[in-house]
C-alpha cells in the first residue's frame, strides 16, 4: 500500500489561451508529472512515452492505471491526453496540427457519429485513416448516465488501459473499469498512432475549446504508467511521481490572472484502486517478452549482504535479455541496499558461466510497499528458446534492508559473493539449494528481428539476403541506408522504399540495431524483419 496524492483542478469559465491570443474561448488546465517510467525532458514536456529507436517502449505496449473523480461540471472535455510530442524530429508532418492521436475526452449530452457517448476513448488516427463521418473512432467507457451517477456521487472511476502502440493494424486498446473483469472494449485492430510518430506526451486535465458556463472541478491521482502490468502497479510505488508543472488559461478580462486552481488535496492509497482481479491473479496477464515469474510469491525472505541467490528458467524463446524485473519490498524506511541482476548459463543442473550483470540498483523506496523493480544490463544477454538459465540478484549493503517473495517450487542455488568485485565466474559450488521460485523475470526482444546476413558499411543488403547463419558485423553508421528500393508490405498494402538500418542506444558499439522503414519524407518509420517464407518485408 503507497500513499499516492490527489491533485484538483478546477476551471473557471472566460477562459482564452495565453498563446493564442484573447479571441478564442480556451478554458483548460494540464497537469503534467514525471516518474521513471517514462522520459522527463524538462518542465514542458515530462512523461513522455516514447518508442523512438532505443527508447523505454521500443516494444510499442503501454499499460495505463489511472484514477479520476468528476467533482462538478458536465464538459470537461479531454481529460486524459497522449499528446503528440515535439522532442524526436518535430511535430508528426502527417498531423500539422498538433492533434491527439489518442485520448479520454467527456462531454455531457453528446453522441458522437459512431453511436459513443459519455466518457469515451477518441482514436484521432483512427478516424483519420477511415475518413471521419460515421466511421467508428469512439469507444465508451462510462455512459452519460453512468457519468452523472459518478458525479452526483463522487464516486472514484478507475480505469485500466492496456495499449499497442502501432499504425493499423499493430494499434489495439483494451480498456477495464470499475474493477470488473469483463473489458468496457476491445478496439481491435486500429491506428493508435500517427503514421511517423515516436512519442507520447502524457497530460492530465480539463480542457475545453468552446467556452464553459459553470465552474468545473475533477480529482485526479497521477496516471501509473508502464510495459508491463507488473511496472505500472510498481508506477508511484518503487519509484516516485512527481509534479512537474501545472499550466491553464488566462481570464479574456485580465489576461495577467490565471482562471484556473491547482491543489493537492489529499492521499489515495494504492489498495483503494478497484482493480480489476483477472488482471492481478497470478498467470492473469504475462509481462510482454519475458520469461520467469511475474506473480508475486506467498513466501518472503530478506537479502544478505555479499550474497548472491538465482532460480532457474527456461527461456519460451530466444531472446536478446535487456532486463531482470525482481519483486523488492523495504524492510526499514531508514536504510538503503545496493543489488545487482545476474544471470547465468546452465552446467549439467547448475549454475556456471556467468552471462551478464546488470547496471547497480540503490533499492531505497519511499514506502515499504513491495513491488517489481527493474535492473537493466548495459549489454544484452542472448538466450535461446528452451535452454534453462539462472537469474537472481546479487546483494551489498545494507544487509537485510530487502525483501524479495518467493513459493515452495522449482530450483534456487545461493552463494556467498563479495558484492564490491563483481558476481564470480563461474557460479561456485553453492552453500544452499532447494525448492524456491522466486518472483524474478527476464524482459528482451525475440531474437531474429535482424536480419542475419553479413553487410559492409557501403553494401546493398539485397544482394545477400537468402544467406543464413552468418552473424551481423558492427561497423555500421547512424543512420545506413542498406537498400535503395524494396518492397515493403503490410498486409495487402504494398509499397516502395528504403529500408535504413538503426543501432539502437542500448546495445554496444552500434553491433546490434534493428531495420525500420524510411519514410517519403525522410523520417525514420516502424520497424521491419525480413520474411523468409514470403520473401518481403513486414513490419514487426
């Protein structure tokens, strides 16, 4: 359980936008915060979410906890905004005006031309890649009548979204709400993003571009963000959110005076969150490309110092591990403990060479919550699919500062290990072993979305795709053009262009990347494998 603050905003009506001079009848307020979870630029633009080449969410899936109460007022319009972003290449040249792709807007009486009514999920892009009129880019979460009741009873409305990021037809949402295990919606398959987009700004308000005649207030806990079901429970929890800014419109009388409030008001714990608990039971939603165990164990036990423990796994695929996710939970809010992640190639049922460690973690949360914690490695670890592995963390001080969960299953081995050299290679003989599953897992892209062929810095990978086996070379520039002209093809919609090859920022040396479209106007695109039993490029 974490204390989590209530941030209100309230908007008053004679309202104009400070930037587009006093003729319109603007009346908003965006709250912006930050966490780590999502890139924090600067007061402007913090929380963004992006998926450009080596970024957080490279693997395009976002998970939303957020947690609104209507307090007074009926058009509040958008409430919940995943901007479009300037940081990475300029506005999207495909969206000049600077419109959400996505967003949670609310306006009392209102059925829109697709039948949704209430507060609704608006798909921007979708509607524009249909053709807007009757076609459906509207899904409801709450009914008109469900709104007034919530507003009439000041009732909290907790909603879960679970998005793919992607142009039709990789963009889905699904949202739940309420705590109830049946989805409000499934879009299926649509575009949750502009076509050359990389980023998200996400902002939390009230906004309104045609005037408001009353005062509105709403209540909001800052949205928990994350990959993963697992980081977006961990969103506020483990790692803080902090507001960053608070921005609205100025009175069309006196353009010097603000004509919104902002306050925090009070505190929502996290267990107050009617979640629902399909989402939550053990097995109920795996991580995206991850192996181990994602459910948090009945059993826990403390971190030693200088010593190492690992449980072992068999990978489901083969993959390029960037990540360890271990469940941690404080046992003194006075100290602190320093952990690393291992991970370990099998030996004959034992752990032996010693495959990578990841980046140091300083495991101090603000509460004694217990949550999933991520331990990144500065060089990724490949694992092939069905071979076991160890992974575990290696402690130093402060000892018993830590907690980690566990049930009575699989194989745990442990050692001492002096935590100031490095985790030894190989493991060591262990002092321990016995049935313990920890609550540990590994996160990595599948293996085999580059393409395997050996290429020059200056080589046109046309000539050698249908080799097999060989292993990518590294001297390859930023941004390398390997193909003047392939067919690239999404479904049934076919077309010509370039293929640029992207190293991407977390692997070493630029030896790994991945391959993306290169769009007409320059800019880089999505992300492309080459299909071996079609023969052509998809998008992945």
């Amino acid at each position: 359980m974490a204390d989590l603050h209530t941030h209100r905003l309230q908007v008053n009506p004679g309202g104009t936008d400070p930037d587009s001079g006093a003729g319109n009848n603007y009346c908003f307020s965006y709250a912006k915060f930050a966490s780590a979870t999502a890139l924090n630029f600067n007061t402007g633009h913090p929380r963004t979410i992006a998926w450009a080449a080596g970024h957080l969410y490279t693997g395009r899936k976002l998970f939303v906890l957020w947690s609104w109460k209507p307090v007074q007022g009926r058009l509040p319009g958008r409430v919940l905004n995943f901007h479009t972003h300037p940081n990475f290449g300029g506005w999207e040249p495909d969206n000049s005006t600077g419109v959400s792709p996505i967003a949670l807007d609310w306006f009392g009486d209102q059925v829109f031309g697709d039948g949704a009514s209430g507060l609704v999920l608006w798909a921007q892009s979708e509607g524009a890649r249909l053709g807007y009129g009757s076609a459906r880019y509207h899904w409801t979460v709450f009914t008109i009548a469900e709104m007034d009741a919530a507003l009439a009873a000041g009732t909290w409305l907790d909603i879960v979204l679970e998005i793919d990021i992607g142009t039709y037809p990789n963009g889905r949402v699904q949202c739940w709400a309420g705590g109830s295990n049946t989805p409000k919606f499934d879009t299926g398959q649509i575009s949750t993003q502009w076509p050359s987009q990389t980023a998200y700004s996400l902002w939390e308000s009230i906004y309104n571009s045609t005037g408001l005649s009353v005062v509105h207030i709403a209540d909001y806990v800052p949205a928990r963000i994350g990959r993963t079901l697992a980081e977006a429970l961990a969103d506020g929890v483990d790692t803080p959110i902090s507001e960053v800014t608070v921005i609205g419109s100025v009175l069309k009388t006196n353009p010097a005076v603000s004509n919104y409030t902002h306050s925090v008001i009070a505190s929502r714990t996290t267990d107050q969150f009617n979640l629902p608990s399909s989402l939550l039971v053990p097995g109920g939603v795996a991580p995206t490309n991850a192996f181990g165990k994602w459910a948090v164990g009945g059993t826990k036990g403390t971190l030693t110092a200088d010593f190492k423990r690992v449980c072992k796994y068999a990978a489901d695929a083969s993959r390029d591990v960037a990540e360890v996710w271990a469940w941690l939970r404080r046992t003194d809010l006075n100290l602190s403990q320093t952990i690393k992640a291992v991970i370990y190639a099998d030996s004959a049922g034992q752990p032996g060479a010693l495959l990578g460690t990841s980046a140091e973690v300083l495991f101090s949360a603000p509460k004694t919550d217990g949550a999933f914690t991520r331990f990144t490695f500065p060089t990724t670890v490949a694992v092939t699919s069905g071979t076991s592995y160890w992974i575990g963390l290696i402690s130093g001080q402060t000892g018993a500062a830590t907690e980690v969960a566990y049930d009575v299953a699989a194989s745990f081995r442990s050692l001492a290990d002096t935590y100031a050299d490095g985790a030894a290679n190989p493991f060591g003989t262990p002092t321990d072993s016995g049935a313990r599953e920890y609550s540990f897992y590994a996160v990595g892209p599948t293996s085999g979305l580059f393409v395997p062929v050996t290429i020059g810095a200056s080589a046109s990978v046309a000539a050698t795709l249908s080799l097999q086996g060989a292993s990518m070379t590294a001297e390859l520039g930023s941004f390398l053009d390997v193909a003047a002209a392939l067919t690239v093809t999404s479904g049934a919609s076919p077309f010509t262009g370039k293929v640029v090859w992207v190293p991407t920022a977390n692997y070493v040396a630029a030896s790994r990347g991945e391959f993306r479209e290169e769009l007409a106007n320059g800019t880089i695109g999505s992300v492309v494998e080459w299909n071996e039993t079609t023969d052509r490029w998809d998008y992945v």
